[in-house]
C-alpha cells in the first residue's frame, strides 16, 4: 500500500484540536527491524488543551516527570499507563511548551492484522473489530509502550500519514470525551461518522452503542470551517 511522505512538525504545532479533527482518517504506520510493518487508519480521537481550560488534561496542574513529552516539542508520542493496566498514547501538539495532546482511542487495522491479533493475544474466532478498538487496544496491537513516550513521529519506525489520495472524504463528527469526570461536555473528542471501528461511548463509565455516541455530537459533521473553536 502506497503512503505518501510522514506529516511534518508543522501539521502538529497548531491548535490541537484542529490537528485532532485531521488525524480522523490519517494512516499511522509502525516498523519493525524484520521489515514488517503494521498500519492503521485512525478513526476516533481526543484532543486535551494544556492552556489551563481544559481540567481533563494531565497538564492541567503543570509540568510533573509523568507528562513531561506533553510539553513538546510537537510530533511525538506522549505514553502513559492508565489504571495501571493499558498504555495509551497521545501525539504532542501545538507550540512548545504548550503541553497539548491528542489522545489515539480508536483505528481500523489496515496491514499487518495477523501480527497485531497475536500482539493483542486474540482468540482465533474473536471479531477485527476489536483490535483497536479502544486506546488500550490499540497502543496494544501496534507493540506500543511505555518505552515509547517521546517516540518521533516524523520518521521511521513511527510515523503518521495523510489519507490516500484519491480517498473518500471522511465525515468527522465531534461530541464529549469518553469516561471522564472533569470537562466531560467539551466537545473535544473526533471520529469517523458511522464507523464501525469507533470504541462504544462511555459518560462517566456509562457505555453507550454509536448511535447514542452519535447523539451525542455536540455540533455533527465538521467541514475545515466549522472548527471555529473559542480562544
């Protein structure tokens, strides 16, 4: 599959959730020395503000030696563990300094699902579906870890990449976060209209199929004009 050049620093170093509504749809794609590669498209994610708005964010309280990647230089991967249990991981954005990130929740597995199905230990008969749905999935099924929070994203092995060209225009839909306590009206959270790949919407640990979470979307289907977020 053809992959056009990583997205620069630039495409990360501005608003983060403008940055979060053009990643639905992108390719992130990770290489192992073997030569295999695994490459998933991006279909649901969460931008977090590190400008003092946004309470969710794990840079609300300032710099600690957990979130520092937060704070940039843009185009890296921010890693951390969440419960204790499942890494997830973010993409730094905006200025340096700034401490705003943009967590991956959800993707559909484009190649190399055999190698993340056994990175994920799923059964034989379990659905594709559930490889990366979800940001515990997901961080699971490319090999990702804690040993990756500052990882590049401008060049290999890990890198992000504009959708085909050609490709069908995606319909990106916004609504609240999922499963958290603070901010949780914030329409900051982006995904793919009626995708399948979507993880199921939680309020406050409440799930929800995606015709609810769809519902839920604070403003519908975004066009590059509608993102007209507050200062």
């Amino acid at each position: 599959m053809p992959l056009a050049k990583p997205l620069r620093q630039a495409f990360y170093a501005r608003d983060c959730r403008v940055v979060a509504a053009e990643l639905v749809g992108c390719r992130l794609v990770r290489r192992f020395e073997s030569g295999e590669r695994l490459v998933v498209r991006l279909v649901e994610v969460e931008a977090y503000l590190g400008d003092g708005s946004d309470p969710a964010s794990h840079a609300h309280a300032g710099p600690t030696p957990r979130n520092r990647t937060m704070f940039g230089p843009a185009g890296r991967l921010y890693a951390y563990r969440s419960y204790g249990i499942h890494t997830c991981v973010n993409i730094v954005c905006g200025i340096a300094g700034e401490a705003a990130a943009i967590l991956l929740r959800a993707a559909e597995p484009i190649e190399g699902l055999a190698r993340m199905r056994a990175l994920r230990g799923l059964p034989s008969g379990a659905k594709d579906e559930l490889i990366a749905q979800g940001p515990g999935r997901l961080a699971q099924a490319l090999g990702l870890g804690l040993g990756h929070d500052g990882q590049s994203l401008l060049r290999p092995p890990l890198t992000l990449h504009a959708p085909a060209a050609g490709a069908d225009a995606v319909h990106v839909e916004r609504g609240p976060r999922v499963g958290i306590s603070k901010a949780s009206s914030l329409p900051y959270r982006f995904f793919e209209a009626d995708s399948p790949w979507v993880s199921p919407f939680r309020s406050g640990g409440k799930k929800m199929n995606h015709a609810s979470a769809t519902r839920e979307s604070a403003r519908g289907r975004l066009g590059a004009a509608q993102l007209d977020f507050e200062a």
